[in-house]
C-alpha cells in the first residue's frame, strides 16, 4: 500500500512540477514584419536558449491581420550565453514546432511548453536545412 501511496504523491508532485513550469515559461509573442520584396506579412517568434517557452502549435489559428490568414511564419533561434551570441538561425514555424517536439515537456489546447535548451541543442534542429530564411 505504501508503493502506491509513493507513486500517487509522485504524479501529483509531477503535475505540479509542470503546472510550475507553465506558469514560470516565457510565453512567445509574434511579432509582424512587412516582407520586402513582395507583398505580404512575415511573422515571427524568437526562440531563446536556457528558458522555458510556451508557443502556439498552429499560430496561423490565433492570429490574424485584418481577418485574413497570414501564411508565413518563422521562429528564429536566438543565443544568449555563447560569447559570439546572436541568431542560431531561422525555421519555417511548423518544420520547427516538428524538430522542437522532442523538446515538448506539455501540450494544452493549442500551446505547447517547451523546456529549456542548450546553444547546442537549438543548433543540432538546423541539421540539413539553411540558417536564413529571410
């Protein structure tokens, strides 16, 4: 009876752990840019190292301009404890959300928790893809 009591109290005190974590997390906010060799909205949210973050799976869903759908979004990879700092690079939003899901610590509605990385860790999702996009 003991293990069971053990492993109840365990499973609370993980969800409060993650209940913690939401709370605490950085929620990512987009910010909209006007693209500049064609017509049409850009939006991005920035990914930063060593931080907790809560973003939306489908943003495309939350928001929009004017009522009309934006269709190109981008989390751009941000470092912050390298000396050389700066942009990692940057990801179309959904192949990132696909590479980040690892990272996944919850998902609810349509928000996803993702734990804390590593410089290294950001980098390695760049595997086979281009560090710029725009």
């Amino acid at each position: 009876m003991g293990i069971f009591s053990k492993s109840k109290s365990r499973r609370g005190s993980d969800a409060e752990e993650i209940g913690k974590r939401w709370e605490e997390a950085y929620r990512a906010n987009p910010r909209v840019y006007e693209k500049e060799c064609e017509e049409g909205l850009l939006v991005g949210f920035a990914l930063t190292e060593d931080c907790d973050s809560i973003f939306p799976l489908v943003p495309e869903e939350q928001w929009k301009t004017d009522g009309k759908r934006i269709d190109n979004w981008i989390i751009t990879m941000v470092s912050l404890t390298k000396p050389q700092g700066g942009v990692i690079g940057q990801m179309e939003y959904h192949e990132a959300m696909s590479r980040l899901k690892p990272f996944f610590i919850a998902e609810s509605e349509n928000w996803a928790l993702i734990r804390a990385m590593t410089h290294d860790e950001m980098d390695g999702l760049f595997e086979g893809l281009p560090r710029k996009l725009f």
